[in-house]
C-alpha cells in the first residue's frame, strides 16, 4: 500500500488586496475533495521533475497561459522558498534514482543574460542542499575547458564541457546518476544525449523540437474537464479554449486563411461566453508559435481582420523563433485578462508557480508598468516580485475570513496544479509511446 503524500500549499506573507473571488471561494468549499482527487492522480502519474505555469486572473475566470517544463525564474523566488524547493527537489530526486549521489546540470548556451545564470545558481543550491554533487555541463561545441562565469554579487560558476563513455556522459571523472535538463533542446537533440543510459530530467522527447503547446493545452482540455464535473463548474471558467493552424508561412502569407478563420471562430465563442455570464469585455486572443518559450512569437489580435493587416515588421517578428528557427505552427489561445495590480503605480501583474516534483514551491509575480490587462506581459520591461511564504500548510484554513492569507493564492496552486497534471500525462504519453515502439 503506497502511503498518502501531503501536498503543501504554501501560506502568503505577500498578497494583493480585494476580496476573494467566486471560484476562489468555490475551490476552499471543496478543498477536501480536491485533494483527495490530487493525491489519486500523483499515485498513478508521475509529476514531471520541476516546472512554472504562468497564470492570469480575470476575476471571472482563472486560467494557465503557459506551462514551462525548462523553468528558468529560480533567481526570482523569495530566499523563505529554500526549505519547500529542497524538500521536493529530494523527493523528486529519490524517486527518479533511489541512491542518487550525483546530477549534471546542463543549462542553455547563451551567455548574455546573467539573471538566467542567476537562476541555474540557485537550481545548483537546491540541488547541493538536497544531498546531491551537482555540476554544470554545457552542450556547446565552442566550450573545449571549464569556463568560469562571473555572476552580479561576486557569486561564481564554473561550467565544464561533457563527454560522452559508452552510455554515460561524464565531466572529467564525475559520473552523474542522472541529467537534468535545463535546455529546451529548440534546436533539437543533441547526438550526445541519444540513447544513454542514465534519466534524464525532462525526457528529451518533452524538449521544443518536438513538444507542441497545442497538444499540452489539448491534454489540460481533458483534465479540466474531469476537475470541473469533481466539484461542479463550467470548465471555462480555468479554461482558455484554443486553435490550432499546422502549416503556416508568416513572410509568403501561406496558411494565413487558416489563422483567419481561426481567429475568427475563437472570438465568437468567447463573445458567446461572455454574453452567457454578462461579462462587460472585449474579446481578444494570443496568436503564439506552438513550440518556444521566453515570450517570442507573440501577438494579440482584437480581430481576424488584424492578421491580414500585418505589415512586414510584424511579420518578420513571428516567423523566426529562438536560435532562428522557423515558426509553422502555430495557436491560438483565448486571451485571459489578467486583473491584478501590482504596488502603488497599480502596474499590471500575473502570478507564476513553481513546482518541484507535485508539490507548489513557490512563485512570483511578473509584472509590466507599460503593459495593459490584455497584453502579453512576458516582454522587455517587465519585472519580478517575489511571493513570499510565512509556513507551509497543507490546507487552507476555513476557521480565517477567506480573505486571510492561508487562504488566498489557494486556487493558483490548484490551476497551476492541474497544469502539471496535464504535463505528468504528456510524459506518460510518451513513455507509453516509446515502449510500444521498443
């Protein structure tokens, strides 16, 4: 008999002010069933190792916008984060390889921004204070010796080419027990990864060269949607509905039908949602490249008639993605107003949660003074504040006003969890796939 795990949810020194909202208020009545549904799903899915959904609160909706299985905001965490990050970064190790002694750390190439640097610091920590010898290797063809990175603060790095022994990669004579990623492998697999013996963490398989946000969003659909009949709410409302276009050519125009109709047919049925619940807002829509992070290909369109006025610049913008690659596919997600201010210039904000294994370690909010509710805010400008955590708690505490911050940001770990769900059956998905073609 496999023992209950308690799922922590962390308790908000932080908080905005306001009251709670209704599906807020809906997810505390039934906190019970909702872990009790969570704890099934964890038995018989694994989490992915770690990951960071970015959320965005309507106020009448509550919904993730994107789901990063490469999480690279480490840095921005509040330092009270530490103890929650190293006991799940244990948990999740113990589980992937019992004895565990040590883990190689390979990381993007790129040199130039040292707040990501920042972040691979603080994952190095975390791993050092779990009880794990961590380096940090690089796939770069350039890198021939170790290199050391200075860091803001005098904090240093050292990273060191890898080898490749038979089925292992090595450092120099450190063997790691197992690989965790934290390259989305945009440019694809590399040849030194191909068949090796030791985990690695996530499957490459789960990389940018072959994930597609659509097929996630396509799983998060069905998972929605079995959360929703547990305690009783429209699915939409923790839902952004989206489409999809597979061949598309931004600089010939090819494919540009396809998106048009799209577009079109996305902003009726919100236009129908919002008329069926009275809601006084103008629907929009994130047209995104389906593969790729840090907040490229990106546009929002207020209406179909706005693809096919796109000049030459914006055009330019969304065909090429990170590394130059190409952008063919791409979707169209429903634009979720994000309500949430951030200090007394009231900027714009949405909440970003972190989670190691199944367990919600943290967050922070990203947060943009020149964005406005309807704006894609992860873009140059923007900024982070740290959630902080007082304690941990497993549950919400119904004897405080909702209000209270036990009780707060209770729903942004539930959403955020589902997302991971969606991700733990993905992983599934291709774990399946594999052995069939073994």
């Amino acid at each position: 008999m496999i023992p209950e795990q308690v799922h922590a949810v962390p308790n908000l020194t932080t908080a905005l002010t306001g009251p709670l909202l209704e599906i807020e208020s809906h997810m505390l009545m039934h906190q019970a069933e909702i872990e009790q549904w969570f704890r099934g799903q964890w038995l018989s899915t694994q989490a992915p190792f770690y990951a960071s959904v970015d959320l965005r609160n309507a106020g009448f909706k509550l919904a993730p916008v994107d789901t990063n299985l490469f999480p690279a905001g480490f840095n921005n965490l509040s330092g009270d984060f530490e103890p929650l990050c190293v006991h799940a970064m244990q948990t999740a190790a113990e589980r992937l390889v019992p004895n565990s002694c040590g883990a190689l750390l390979i990381p993007e190439d790129h040199t130039r921004n040292p707040h990501y640097w920042q972040s691979i610091a603080r994952l190095v920590r975390i791993l050092e204070l779990a009880g794990f010898r961590a380096r940090i290797g690089s796939l770069s063809p350039d890198l021939t010796e170790p290199a050391v990175m200075q860091l803001p603060g005098g904090q240093t790095l050292l990273r060191e080419p890898i080898s490749r022994h038979g089925d292992k990669v090595l450092i120099g004579d450190f063997t790691p027990c197992f690989i965790l990623l934290n390259n989305d492998l945009s440019a694809g697999l590399p040849a030194v990864l191909e068949n090796i013996s030791q985990p690695v963490v996530p499957p490459v398989a789960l990389g940018w060269a072959t994930r597609r946000k659509s097929h996630h969003f396509g799983i998060y659909d069905q998972v929605a949607n079995e959360f929703s009949a547990l305690i009783e709410i429209d699915p939409w409302l923790i839902n952004p509905l989206f489409r999809r276009c597979g061949q598309i050519d931004f600089q010939k125009r090819e494919g540009e039908d396809c998106l048009v109709m799209n577009v079109a047919e996305l902003l009726l049925a919100v236009r129908d949602k919002y008329r069926a619940y009275g809601i006084d807002q103008e629907p929009f829509a994130f047209v995104k490249a389906d593969s790729g992070t840090y907040g490229m290909n990106i546009m929002v369109v207020r209406s179909p008639d706005e693809v096919r006025d796109l000049n030459r610049k914006q055009r330019n913008k969304m065909a090429r993605g990170k590394g130059g690659a190409t952008v063919t596919e791409v979707m169209v997600q429903e634009g979720v107003y994000t309500f949430e201010k951030w200090g007394p210039t009231a900027a714009v904000a949405e909440p970003v949660v972190y989670m190691i294994d199944h367990f919600v370690v943290g967050g922070f909010y990203r947060v943009h003074t020149e964005r406005a509710a309807d704006d894609n805010l992860n873009s140059p400008g923007m900024h982070f504040e740290p959630l902080a955590f007082a304690e941990s708690c497993s549950h919400p505490d119904d004897s405080k006003d909702p209000d209270a911050q036990p009780n707060r940001f209770y729903a942004y770990g539930v959403v955020a969890r589902l997302a991971l769900l969606a991700a733990a059956r993905e992983r599934q998905g291709l774990q399946l796939a594999s052995a069939a073609n073994a």
